[in-house]
C-alpha cells in the first residue's frame, strides 16, 4: 500500500514555517508497512489545493494532508473538499460543543469565527480533535481513503495516532516494516560502500540497505517486512554481525542515536565523567551533551575559550606553547584538554582548537585545520583534521571527531 503526504499552506512555501508534520508521518506511515510514494506541499489556493488532492488520489491509495482547517479566511481545505467531493457544509452538533466547552474552559468568548469549525462537508467522517477546535476529517471513495488533518503538529499528532492509525492498520494486517540501524564514523561514504560490498551483495532480496550520511557520520540501514517483528529484529540483527568485523574501525553504534547519545550512554555506563575546552566549536559538543536528559550524570562543565587570553588565563595554557606553536596546533588542544580535565576535576576531556572559517586561514594553516585532544588518567590522544571551506559543517564534523574519539578512548580504558 502506497502513500501522500499533502501539506497546504503559504507559510510553507515561503520557509516562514518549516514542514515537521510530512517527515513525522511518513515515519508513522513507514512503521506500519505504507509505503510513501510522494510529498508536496501546497500554498492556500482553491484551485492548487483541488488539484493537488486530484494528483494524489492518482498516486495512491491512501492520501493524508495537514493544514488549512482553521477558521480564517486563509484556512480553505473544507471548502475545497465540499467541491471535489460534491458535500456541502453542515453543522455537526458534537463538534460545536466541544469547541464551546473548549473556550468556556479558557474563559474567552465564542464568536462566529470560530462556530465556523463546526462547519463540516456532510459526506466526511468527522476524526475528532482533542487537543483544539479544528476537527479532522476522512473521505473514503472507490479510489482512495483521504485523510485530512489540521496543521498544528500536537494536534495532528494526536488525531493520527487515536483516529487514523486504527483504521490504516486494518488495511495493511499484521505485517510491518522494520528497520535496523548502525551507525560508522572515520570513512567516507564511497569508501564504506567498496569496503562493504561484498557483504552488500550477499544480503537477502527481501531487505534492502540504505546509507544515511551526515557530517562526519553514516548510517546504515536495514529495512525488511515481516509478520513478526521479533523475528525480522533477529534476522537483521545477524546481517549487522556480520557486518561489523569488516568495519570495527569505523563502527560507533547499533543503535537508532545520536553520537553525543552514544558517548552520554557509554559515559553513564560506566561511571565516569566528561569535561570540554572548546575553542572553534564554541561550546558546540557541550551542546550536544546537555541536550539530554540525565546529562549532568556525567557531563561536568565546559570552558570556551575562544580567545587566548582565556586559554592562559582559565585554562592555564603555557603562554609560551602559543607563542611558539599558535592557538590552533596540537601542543595547545593537549594542554587545553589536560588542564580541563584537572580543574573540572573529570574522567576524561574533550578540547578542541581550530580554523572553522570563511576567514581566517592561511597556508601554513588553512580553513578546516582543527586539532582535536581527548585527555584521560591513562593518556592524551591528539589528532589533525582537515575538514573544508564551510563554517557551520567545520563545526559540526569537529564535533562529531571529537566524540567519537572520546568513544575510542572510553572503550580503550574498558578492556
């Protein structure tokens, strides 16, 4: 079965709103073994959105859009409905007073503007909203089951998992798209493909792989349809182990995570602590980590010391080590990463220093040089990049180096 994923709304085609709901359901759609064929989006127009729902009926069998449900002016979808599915607007009771309630509750008036929600294409079947006043909506015909869901993503949400899923998953039975997940830092994606190959060329028709790169990281992925998700886990699971001696020195995860989740998770494990000198990335990977819930079960603190006086100053950097060898070289991040390690009192230290551009660079040290120090009891281990001409991706796969040399130097000290 065959899926798309219509989202109506100017603010989508101008960027002024970025598009989460087509990204979220599509990953919702994919669980339960729908495939999505197409997704587009739409601006608040009678005659694009007509079109549009004519055009996806023509692809698949299932269609869903979000968006233009409101009771504004703007907000069209209904009226465009009643027009392709030859309804008309009528009040539906139970509608009207949840939305009554729904201002009393708030203390604020109920106005005609907002009676208008109530208003619903007589041949639709009305997917309640709990969560606000826009109900959703399902049109079934010869060719196509339309779902039709407001644009506020918890309320989407909440309508699709209560109303929609039930009546998808009696579609599709009891079988289900499983993926398996593993994720490999170091190497780039060609260069993982030709290491692989073999192995690539030996896996079942029944799964496919797909690589999933991102700076400084690749996920590989294994996607099959079974009727028992235990056992289809188990097969791909096997496939993976298979996979992993020909890539230990690249393998970071067989989770579905980020890395700062692998390395908080590894860190918790093992009960140690983390501590970062971040100087080009600007408190990126600090970021990272405190974006987790629990992290400050291993993550200490952070000194950014962007500018050298900071580097003496707070982190003790030897004046003269700038002096001779500069701010970016791996004689200051290995003191950087030594001396946060002993102030912050932690396991282990992160510290990064580099030239993360547009400006900056020279010949000697060029834009995208950034050394990279993780110092623990045992050692410090200081390596070079060379990463490119883009600021924002220079600071994401320093990041990225970083952790991942943390994880190397975690798993080390366990064995």
């Amino acid at each position: 079965m065959e899926a798309t994923i219509l989202t109506i709304g100017d603010e989508l085609l101008i960027g002024q709103v970025i598009d989460t709901n087509s990204a979220w359901l599509a990953s919702q759609l994919n669980e339960i073994g729908i495939t999505v064929k197409t997704r587009f989006s739409v601006g608040d127009n009678n005659d694009e959105i007509r079109d549009a729902i004519f055009y996806a009926t023509e692809q698949s069998s299932v269609v869903i859009t979000t968006g233009g449900l409101g009771p504004t002016s703007d907000d069209k979808t209904s009226e465009v409905l009643c027009n392709v599915f030859d309804s008309e607007l009528v009040e539906n009771q139970e509608v009207l007073e949840h939305i009554a309630g729904f201002f009393a509750q708030r203390n604020l008036p109920l106005t005609d503007v907002n009676k208008r929600q109530a208003l619903v294409p007589d041949r639709a079947k009305v997917l309640f909203n709990h969560l606000g006043t826009a109900p959703g909506l399902y049109f079934e015909d010869a060719s196509a089951h339309i779902f039709v869901l407001p644009g506020v993503p918890f309320e989407m949400k909440d309508i699709f998992t209560r109303e929609v899923l039930p009546i998808l998953k009696s579609f599709t039975g009891s079988g289900k798209l499983i993926h398996q997940n593993m994720v490999v830092s170091g190497i780039g994606e060609s260069f993982l493909s030709d290491m692989i190959q073999p192995w690539e060329q030996n896996l079942p028709e029944d799964v496919s792989l797909a690589y999933l790169p991102s700076p400084g990281l690749i996920r590989l992925r294994l996607s099959a349809f079974t009727k028992s998700e235990k056992a289809g886990r188990g097969k791909l699971q096997l496939l993976f182990d298979a996979l992993r001696p020909l890539i230990k020195d690249y393998f970071v995860s067989d989770r579905d995570e980020k890395l700062s989740e692998t390395l908080l998770r590894e860190l918790l494990e093992a009960r140690k602590t983390i501590s970062t000198a971040e100087s080009c990335t600007g408190g990126y990977i600090a970021h990272q980590l405190t974006s987790i819930p629990g992290s400050s079960g291993a993550f200490w603190g952070s000194v950014i010391a962007y500018s050298n006086d900071v580097k003496t100053n707070m982190l003790r950097v030897n004046e003269d080590t700038l002096s001779k060898f500069g701010a970016v070289s791996a004689e200051t991040v290995k003191e950087m990463a030594e001396n946060a390690r002993s102030l912050l009192k932690t396991d282990f230290s992160i510290a990064v220093s580099g030239i993360a551009g547009p400006d900056g660079g020279s010949d000697e040290k060029p834009v995208g040089l950034v050394y990279i120090a993780v110092a623990s009891a045992k050692e410090t281990t200081v390596e070079e990049f060379h990463f490119g001409d883009f600021r924002e991706t220079n600071i994401a796969r320093s990041g990225v180096a970083a952790m991942n040399m943390c994880i190397k130097a975690l798993r080390k000290g366990r064995k």
